[in-house]
C-alpha cells in the first residue's frame, strides 16, 4: 500500500531529536514512519518521503525511494551570522590552523568528504563569554 501525503522515515535508532521531528512533522500533518530496518518499508516506496537519520541512513533507503542526499557547503557553519553561533567560525587549512594565535576549537572535515575537495578545517575561536575546557 502506498500513500499519496508526504512522509517523514526515522532510522531506525530512535533518539530525541527524532522524537522531536515527529512530533514536528505530526503538527505539520506529516505522517512519521520509523523504519524497523536499514530498508525503506514498502509502503513508502513511489510515496513522497522526507528522511531523517544521518548519511549512511539516507544512503540506505535513498536508493530505494529514489532520492539522494543534499550535501552542504563546507563552509556551512562558516557562514552563518555570528548571533546563530555565538563565537567566530571560519573554515581553514590546517596549515592555517597552526598559526592561529592563542587557543581555538579545530575540527577536521566530515568524515564523509568528499576527496577530490582540498583539505579544510572548522575553527571555531572562543569568545569573551565562552567557557575554557
């Protein structure tokens, strides 16, 4: 049986912030659907469907369903407004990195990179309010 309204599929891990999509989803008149599997559930497949569950989910059932993941920009984070954040972020080399002065958060690429993209880092500088480790 398939559905013709628009469904959310979880993974199959149930964690908070899937709670919170479905209920989000439920507001919106969305149906949520957990996955029992790594596989989508019949009934979804020719439906429309929005995935939540990480890449290595997404790839998963994305064949199946006939959808493919959005990849953000590496500099996502980078961009956004200082207000969202809270503190500077810029991406940058790791030859960049280890000249930065003074301490800073640096955090390598995805894990999921895509390789032929030149090796870059998230760096992340405290701000006056932020708290030392």
């Amino acid at each position: 049986m398939t559905t013709d309204s628009p469904v959310l599929l979880l993974a199959p891990r149930i964690n908070d912030t899937g709670l919170r999509l479905r209920t989000a989803a439920g507001l919106r008149g969305l149906r949520a659907v957990t996955a029992a599997s790594w596989q989508a559930p019949r009934e979804l497949l020719g439906a429309p469907v929005h995935v939540y569950g990480g890449p290595l989910f997404g790839d998963a059932v994305g064949r199946e369903l006939g959808l493919a993941l959005l990849e953000p920009a590496e500099d996502w984070l980078a961009r956004l407004p200082l207000a969202l954040t809270g503190r500077r972020v810029s991406a940058t080399t790791l030859a960049e990195a280890r000249t930065l002065p003074g301490p800073a958060f640096v955090k390598p690429p995805a894990s999921g990179a895509r390789s032929d993209r030149r090796p870059r880092l998230r760096h992340r500088q405290r701000m006056a309010h932020d708290h030392a480790p």
